[in-house]
C-alpha cells in the first residue's frame, strides 16, 4: 500500500506511529498496570478519554459499555477491561478506515485539498505527492492565490520531488488554476492532480463560494471531477476540528479527511469522535512535518500504538 514504505520494517512502523502518537498516548498506556476494577478506575478511564478528546458523550457511552462487560462478569481484571477498551476504540474507528486507492480510471484522477489555513493542505499534498509518483504521474496545482507565499512552498514541494507545478501569480482565480492544471494534465496523460486550495478568504462565505466554484469549473471537464475532495484537519484543534468538517461537508460536499498533526497534541481521541460522529472516511493521518510522515488510517494500528508498551531498538 502507498503509505508503507519498502525500507520500513513493521516493528518500527509502530514504533514512529507510538512516538508520534506520544502525547495522546500518556492518557492511556499507563492506566492499567496491575490497578485493581473498581469506580476510581472507571473514572480515572473516563477522565482520561475525556482530556484526550474523544468527547463526553462518546466517552461516557464507552465507560457504560465497559461496565454493563464487567457486571455481566466479562471483564474480571484490568488486563482485561485494556483489551476490552480496545476492542471498543477499533469497533468505532472500523467504520471510517478506508484505504484510499488511486482507482484505474479515470485519468486524471483530480484530489481536491480543502481546510482551513494552517491546518496541513500544501504539507500534506507534498507527502502525497511523494508517495504516489512511486507509482502514477503526478501534478500539482497551485490552487492556493490568496497568500502570496502559498504558491511558492508548494513550488518548492515540486521541486523537491520533481513534480510539475502549474501556477499563477497571487491573486488570479483558484479555479482557473485548477482548471487548466486539469487540463494541462489531460493533455499530457498524467494520472492524478493534486490541487491546493486557499484556507483564508476574507470570509467563510468567500471561502465556501471559492471551493464551490472550483468544483464546478472542474466539473465541466467531467461531470465526476473532483474525484476526492479531501478535507485536512489539524488534530490539534480538538473538539473544533467536527464543527469545521460538518461545515465543509454541507457547504461544499467531502469525500474523506485527512487528520494531521497528531504528533504535536495529546488530543489525538478526536480520531475516534471524528469517526463516530462523521460518515466520512479518515484516509491518511500526519504524525510528523517530514515527508514520510504521512500514515494510512489503520485502526488497530492506531489503537495498538495508544496502549502498547513502547516498542524499543
Ligand atoms: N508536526 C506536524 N506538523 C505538520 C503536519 N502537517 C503539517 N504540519 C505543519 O503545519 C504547518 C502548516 O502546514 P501547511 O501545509 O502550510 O498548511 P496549509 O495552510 O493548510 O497549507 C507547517 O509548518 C507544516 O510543516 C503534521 O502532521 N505534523
Ligand atoms: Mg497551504
């Protein structure tokens, strides 16, 4: 699969997945060593699920499960409420886990990065650049005219990869750039365009009615197109990162998510309030600023990394 890369074994794949994961990870990995059952851990659990952003409501239905489980006499010590848990966090996530393959037809296939700014949109199209030009032609659109700056870092993106990038000068029309890296691509049979958006216009409104141009320019060259429309979160922002996704998702229409920066907050639970709470699926997460520091969503991988003990060298 595009995320796994050939030199990097499984051991240390959930080792680099438990150190970006580290910060959300202190909520959970300790809480049940050799602790007895009773209410003090019970709360303790939901306070931790809580602090991590898995949400109230979610976290006390969880807790509920657990303990309907441990009257029933199901669960009897705390290894086995840990596994229980667990079994609980991947049920939730399973739904959302999707890979995102890179179908045959059609050509191009058109992803389409939205999201507020800052939030990991350029960062994330140069991963995915990264990855996917192992196996397809790739290009990238510089969708982006609001900031002047934003054309330039994913310049130096394609650079880097030697990828083409198609561009204007700051402040021409988003939509005509992604239109004719659209067909610029068409023309030169490449197989996926990637294209940045703005994240900041002067308001929301501006903003949703940019993306919602963009989409329907890009539709006149097929009816299907954009074939994703990806919306990239910053795991960071916590309970805020839902009220964002549900306002993109009925303004302009999503596809998937893509939750990045979970390596730098201990707030990595609203993976699982995300998945509970949207019908969308979580393709990628970003655990890191490198190149490689973009994972395909696994769940239990995921879940795995928050309780394991630390896998050492
Ligand atoms: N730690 C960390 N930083 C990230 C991640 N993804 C993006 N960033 C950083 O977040 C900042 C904003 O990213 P950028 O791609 O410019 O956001 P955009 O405004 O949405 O295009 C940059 O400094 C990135 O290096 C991630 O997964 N982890
Ligand atoms: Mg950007």
């Amino acid at each position: 699969m595009f995320g796994l890369s050939k030199n990097n074994p499984k051991p240390s794949l959930l080792q680099k997945l438990q150190q970006g994961l580290q910060r959300t990870r202190h909520h959970f990995s300790d809480l049940f060593t050799g602790k007895a059952i009773d209410d003090d851990l019970l709360e303790e659990l939901e306070t931790q699920l809580i602090m991590a952003d898995v949400g109230i409501e979610l976290s006390q239905s969880i807790i509920e499960n657990l303990e309907t489980q441990i009257n029933q006499g199901k669960i009897k010590d705390s290894s086995q409420l840990s596994e229980a848990l667990q079994q609980q966090l991947v049920a939730i996530l399973d739904a959302s886990a999707k890979p995102l393959l890179i179908p045959k037809k059609p050509r191009p296939y058109v992803v389409l990065m939205v999201g507020i700014n800052g939030a990991g949109k350029t960062t994330t199209i140069g991963k995915l650049a990264n990855q996917w030009q192992a196996t397809h032609s790739v290009l990238l659109a510089a969708g982006d005219t609001f900031r002047a700056a934003a054309v330039e870092q994913l310049q130096v993106w394609g650079n880097r990869l030697s990828v083409p990038v198609i561009a204007q000068q700051t402040g021409a029309d988003s939509a005509s750039v992604i239109y004719d890296a659209y067909s610029s691509a068409q023309a030169k049979a490449i197989d996926i365009v990637l294209a940045d958006t703005a994240g900041r216009l002067h308001t929301q409104n501006n903003l949703m009615a940019e993306l919602q141009k963009v989409k329907r320019v890009l539709s006149k060259i097929s009816p299907e197109a954009p074939h994703q429309t990806l919306l990239v979160i910053d795991g960071g922002t916590g309970q805020n990162a839902l009220v964002q996704a549900k306002q993109f998702h009925q303004d302009i229409g999503l596809t998937g998510i893509v939750l990045t920066k979970l390596d730098g907050t201990a707030k990595g639970g609203i993976v699982f309030a995300i998945a509970q709470q949207l019908a969308l699926p979580i393709y990628y997460i970003g655990i890191g600023e490198g190149v490689e520091d973009l994972r395909p969503f696994e769940p239990q991988a995921f879940v795995s990394a928050l309780f394991e003990p630390a896998v050492t060298e």
